[in-house]
C-alpha cells in the first residue's frame, strides 16, 4: 500500500488574483511603492490644461472660446503660416465663425466664409490650442461655462466640448507627435453630474446619439472629407433668382449659392487651381522634388533620422520638410465587364473562375481575368480615411469606462472585395466613476514592443494594453489593442486643415452632422461612421487635462493623484 500520509494536506488553497484589478502591488515595473517625487515632468509631459489657471485663456481671464496648453512638446515645430483655403472645412465646427445674414437668399455670406477666410498661425508658437465645438445649422446647443468653487475654476460641459489639431500635414506645423516610443498617459480631473445641466434647454448631440453620451476624450480625424462626393445642391433646378418667394427658401440647407461647387476652383500653396468636384484621387505629397536617394545604410534599414547621414555609406535620409510637390490621379472603376473579345485561358480544374484572391497553383487564366472597361471614380471612399483613425474614451452612465473606435471589415462579393467599418469597444464593470464627486481619470497605453524615437517613421503598426484607472486604481483592462497612429485623409493639403490629427476634451466629434458646402448642407454627408459613433459629449465638470507620451507606471499614476487630490476632496 501506498504511503497515505503523501495526501494528509489541505487540498483548498487561496491567491490574489491579478485579472484586471489590483488590490496592491508587490512590485509593478520595478517600483516597490509609489515614489514621492511629485508629478511626472520633463519631456514626457507635454500637454497641460488647467482651467483654474488663467494663462489658458485667449484673453488671460475665463473666456472659454480658445484654451491653450500651458506645457508644450520639446521636438515641437511651427514655421508659421496663412492659410486662405481653412474656411472649405473651419466652418464645419465653428473654428471659422459664420452667421447667416437676413436676406441673404443666395448665400453670399457663406461663400465668403468658405473661401475668403484666412487663419493666421503665428511662427513658434507650439502649444496645443483647444476651440470650444460650435455648429452652423442652428440645430444644435454646446454650452460651456467656465465656474468656480472649492476646487478653483473649472468648465461646466453641458454639451459642448473642445477640439483642436496637433498636426497640418504638408507643413512644418506639428505640437505633438504621431507616435511615441513605449506608450502615453492621459490624466482627466473631471465630475460626472447631469443634476448639474437640468435647467439647460436646447438639442445637443446627446438627444441625438443617447448611445454616443460620455464621451470624454477622442483622437484621430474629425469628419470624414466632405468633398467625397459631387454637391450641387438639394434642388439642382435653383440656381438663380433665390428669392423668398421662389422655390429655393435662402436658407443655409438650399442651394442658392452662386457659383456652384462643381465650378470652384481655388488656389493651392503654390498657386496651382484645386477644384473641389470631382474630387482626386491616389493624392500623395512627394518631399523629395528630385526623386534623389542616396544609398541605404548598412544596417539595411530603409529609413533613418531625418537628415542623418552614415559615414560610411554616404547615405542621406529624405526628410519630411514642408517644401513638397504633390502627385495625384484618378482611380477607375469597371463599368462594364464584357469581354469583346472571347478569348479564354485555360480554366481551372476546379471551375471556371477561382475564389476571391485564390490562386490554383496552375498559373491558369480564365474568362474571369478579363477586368473590364474602366471609367474614372467621381466619388471618394469616405471610410477609408477614418479607419483606424477614430478612437474616443467614454464614461457611460452606469459609470463603466471604456473606448470605441473603428475597425476595418469586408467580404469577398461577386469576388470583388468589399470594405466595410466595424465598431471595437470595450467597458468596466459598472460604477468605477461615481456621480457628482471629482475623480482622477487616467488612460494608459502601454505598447507590448518599445521602439527608439528615430525608428518609428518605418516601424511597423504595435499592439498594446489599454488600462483606466480611477483615483490612482487599476479598473479595466483591455489587451492586444493596436497603437493608435493619426493619418493625413486622401485628399489634397489644402482641402482637409484642420480634419486629421485632431484631439478633444469633454466629448466625441461631430462628424459631418454640422457640415456646410457651397449649396448649403449636403445630406449625403449627414449619419456617417464619425457622426453615429463619436457625435456625444460628456456631462458634467473637468478641471484639468494633462497627456504624457511615455508610459508611467502605477506608481506615477497613483503619484499624480496624490499631488492633487487634496484640491478636490
């Protein structure tokens, strides 16, 4: 017989589990405990809002209409510039301000908001510049009220939010990067309270989109590019003659604008006309006007630090400069698909014609090779910019937290591929943000793989960890999350200022739902991707918004809280 003292012990044992929310730490990232060193700073932090500080107002007192960081980005750049071409999409969320004029039935004040506006960005100035959201149809209120209490001053949301662009492609205007090295850290100070805006009338995106309230933080393009498709107004038959008594009402939804889209041409950075319709496509900006490229480096890597050289190989890296030349084309599409020819190749042994993007191994050709006769695009793809280029952080009413962003999908039809956009999204368990008390929100993204600064330009898309905390405390957890990367939109410089590369604070975006055009307001631009995923707002207070882009551990998070957390409980 065996021996059974070899069983004689306790088969029920008990260990902390580490899923998704830590009750202590023995050791994270090497740090025992927090550190006592105060806020994290130095080039790390480089975003800055504190609305009890009056050095982030345009007018150094409490006006909420533009905020400005109080910190900037160290590898920040700013050359300078005026732009004439910024009211084609400034208008869309009241960075370019427009009032419709009475009597004014055939629009002649929106076509000078279009095309006569001009924003000046003076040179070296690098901080991040946040406007409060408006829109110009009249249908929508965003309310900010900048208060004060025991805590300071702070922005009162109910409705509106604030949005601003750390990036115009094409030009030497960047104040924060695309990518970072290892991850970012966003801290909000921020009170979840709809008490607060019960006496506020009026529609907001929220009455809209209920299913798009809370958010509170969102990255990436704005809209979708308006100019995706040819507008010639809603009633093409009303060209001229607007009257009040006419067929054409002169409001800002008719097309009682004179030109029409499709004959605006305007003029680009170096003169050359830009027509609005149809758009162009396969748009790319070329840095390197000669097309001259030194050899590569011996390391074999294909890019290297902007105007580094190897001295051994006499390589130069071509630079991203604002001195470009821009190459564009017309993509076609088959419009007809007969073969005049019959002439056939030898068919497959398993058929005719071959699964969507298979191959038999046979190098054979079908009747199915023939592509057939092609006819220019007069439409862009209106998702191809906003994929993977749309992420927003949300706190949900049953106090869960979270983000939404969108994904790419599609499906072989008639073995043609078809794109299509998919909503990725994940929350808390409810409750992690309590209703009318301040708490410390932070938005960590830890990437699984570091990569040095000078490495990134080809590096790779990463995949990530996705941690909210609340009050120095981890609360969710989201693995394998791809790195968020801002792109430029397929469409010239000079029509999509401002769209890219954009940040918010206090809600989503709109999208296209406040769009104006040369004939008033497209529908073809109304309900897109942007607009029924991101058009919602938090409600309620925040007080600061910080953004670091490396990767703080628990113990400078929870270092962050305690510096401040004796202002607000």
């Amino acid at each position: 017989m065996g021996n059974l003292k070899n069983f004689n012990f306790n088969k029920v044992d008990a260990f902390l589990s580490s899923y998704q929310y830590y009750d202590y730490y023995l050791a994270m990232d090497g740090y025992v405990f927090p550190s006592s060193s105060g806020s994290v700073s130095g080039d790390c932090f480089v975003v800055n809002y504190d609305f009890n500080n009056s050095n982030i107002y345009s007018t150094g007192t409490t006006s909420a209409d533009t905020i400005y960081s109080l910190t900037t980005w160290t590898g920040a750049t700013n050359s300078g510039y005026t732009f004439n071409t910024f009211g084609l999409t400034g208008i869309d969320n009241g960075h370019i301000t427009y009032d419709k004029t009475s009597g004014d039935t055939s629009n002649v004040s929106l076509l000078n908001a279009l095309t006569g506006s001009t924003v000046v960005i003076p040179s070296g100035d690098t901080r991040l510049i946040l406007n409060s959201v408006t829109g110009m149809t009249g249908a929508y209120e965003y309310p900010i009220d900048i208060l004060s209490g025991t805590t300071g001053a702070y922005a009162k949301l109910c409705g509106g939010f604030y949005q601003g662009y750390y990036k115009l492609d094409g030009y030497g205007y960047k104040v924060l990067p695309e990518r970072v090295e290892k991850g970012w850290v966003s801290d909000f100070w921020l009170k979840k309270s709809d008490l607060n805006c019960s006496g506020y009338t009026g529609t907001t995106l929220n009455d809209t989109y209920p299913e798009n309230k809370g958010f509170f933080f969102y990255m990436g393009a704005r809209a979708e590019n308006k100019f995706w498709n040819i507008f010639e107004g809603i009633n093409t038959g009303c060209t001229s003659g607007c009257t009040s008594s006419s067929a054409c009402t002169g409001t800002v939804t008719t097309n009682c604008t004179i030109p029409k889209e499709t004959e605006i041409a305007i003029s680009g950075d170096r003169g050359y006309p830009i027509r609005l319709s149809p758009p162009p496509l396969k748009i790319t900006d070329v840095s390197n006007q000669f097309l001259l490229y030194g050899r590569a480096g011996n390391n074999g890597s294909k890019c290297g630090t902007c105007g580094s050289v190897d001295n051994k190989l006499g390589t130069m890296t071509v630079c991203d400069t604002a001195t470009t030349i821009t190459v564009t084309g017309y993509t076609t599409e088959v419009t007809n698909t007969q073969n005049p020819f019959l002439i056939y190749g030898r068919a497959s042994k398993r058929g005719h014609c071959g699964t969507c993007g298979s191959s038999s191994g046979f190098g054979d050709e079908t009747v199915c090779s023939f592509s057939g006769f092609t006819s220019p695009l007069d439409e862009l793809d209106k998702n191809a910019d906003i994929i993977d280029n749309a992420i927003g952080f949300r706190i949900k009413d049953d106090g869960s937290i979270g983000y939404r962003s969108l994904k790419l999908t599609g499906s072989c039809v008639n073995n043609v591929y078809v794109s299509g956009v998919t909503v990725e999204e994940s929350y808390s368990a409810s409750g992690m943000v309590l209703d009318n008390q301040w708490s410390f929100v932070s938005i960590r993204f830890s990437l699984d793989e570091s990569i040095p600064e000078n490495k990134l330009l080809c590096a790779k898309r990463r995949k990530g960890k996705l941690m909210f905390y609340v009050d120095g405390k981890l609360k969710h957890t989201v693995y394998s999350v791809d790195e968020f990367i801002g792109k430029r939109l397929n469409e010239y410089k000079d029509k999509q200022l401002g769209v890219p590369f954009n940040i918010s604070v206090g809600g989503g975006s709109q999208g296209l739902i406040e769009t104006m055009t040369f004939d008033g307001q497209d529908p073809g631009d109304l309900g897109l991707n942007i607009e029924k995923n991101f058009a919602g707002t938090f409600i309620g207070d925040i007080s600061q918004f910080k953004l670091y882009i490396c990767d703080l551990d628990w113990g400078e998070i929870n270092n962050n809280y305690d510096a401040d957390k004796n202002r607000y409980i």
